[in-house]
C-alpha cells in the first residue's frame, strides 16, 4: 500500500509524466461537390484556410473511390489556446457525453454528428447539413526522441498515454462523462 502511495507521488512530480495536448485534427469525408462542402465547412469551423486535400489509398466501390482519387479534407491545429477553445465547444455539442471505446493510447477521436450543434456555428446553405471527426493526440515529454529524424531513438511502452489517463485527464479538465 505504501508503495503505490510512492509511485504514485513520484508520478506527480516527475515532469516527464505530466500529459498534454500535442494536436487536434479535424477532418471530413466526401467526394467531388461534398469535397469542396467539407473544405468550407473546416474553413468555417477552424477560422483557418490551411485544409489538406487527403488522397485514398486503395479502393472501395460503394462511395465511388478509387486509389488516388481525393477523398476528403484535414487541418492540423497545434495551437494550445485555440485547442481548449474548440475542444470545449465540441464537447458541448455532444453535451460533454462521449463513449469510451472512441479512447485508445495515445489519442481520442469522437465525431460532430452535425455543426450547426456547435455554439457559435450557424447554418450555411453552401454547406447544408453535415458532420465531421475530431482527434485529440496526446504526448508526454520526450516524444520528440522517436520523431526527430537524425539520431533517433527509442521511448519506451511506459511513455506513451493509456486510455485511463487520458479519461483521467478529460474529466479534469473539461468535465466530460464517459458512457
């Protein structure tokens, strides 16, 4: 008992240990005119006009896509206040309810059935009716080692964020229940 109570208290103070948001991304399906539909409607929700067209890698017959065709679009946002800001919001549009079989290590991906659910997003009649995914990547410290690419290095199983301390961490900080 003693010794959990130890663990745990190192666990606090080691700043290698402490969780944190590394990025959050955004992104929408569709092809052809619900390809253009989805750019606007990430440009409208993340106020920013760097969306990636994503390109499918293989082929699936019921949506019409074939390898190399566009098939939807992303952004990346890295900014620490923006993230809270949006996350916050998406969080309310669920009525900070998600299921926890959309956590697994290192991340959590939930989806926005429709935007207009989003406070602060209003209906446009360019966009009609759609929704889109968001994922949360988690980091600890020392991330940067496996990533870089001169000197690579190794991290070990123990640094990587589990699906326990990410709902420890969603809970804290932005009070969502887990069904």
């Amino acid at each position: 008992m003693a010794k959990q109570s130890m663990e745990k208290q190192k666990a606090e103070t080691n700043a290698m240990r402490v969780i944190a948001i590394e990025k959050l991304v955004l992104h929408c399906g569709g092809t052809e005119d619900k390809l253009e539909k989805s750019r606007k409607l990430l440009e409208k929700v993340s106020e920013s006009k760097k969306i990636y067209t994503v390109k499918s890698t293989r082929r699936i017959p019921a949506f019409g896509i074939s390898p190399g065709k566009k098939s939807g679009v992303k952004i990346t946002i890295r900014n620490k206040e923006r993230i809270k800001n949006l996350l916050s919001r998406f969080f309310s549009a669920r009525d900070k309810q998600v299921s926890q079989s959309s956590v697994s290590s290192n991340q959590f991906c939930f989806g926005v059935p429709e935007y207009i659910e989003v406070p602060g997003l209003d209906y446009d009649r360019d966009i009609g009716i759609m929704g889109f995914e968001v994922m949360v990547v988690f980091k600890r410290k020392g991330k940067r080692v496996k990533m870089k690419k001169i000197k690579r290095g190794r991290v070990p199983v123990k640094q990587e964020v589990t699906k326990k301390e990410i709902i420890d961490y969603l809970t804290k900080q932005y009070k969502v229940e887990f069904e």
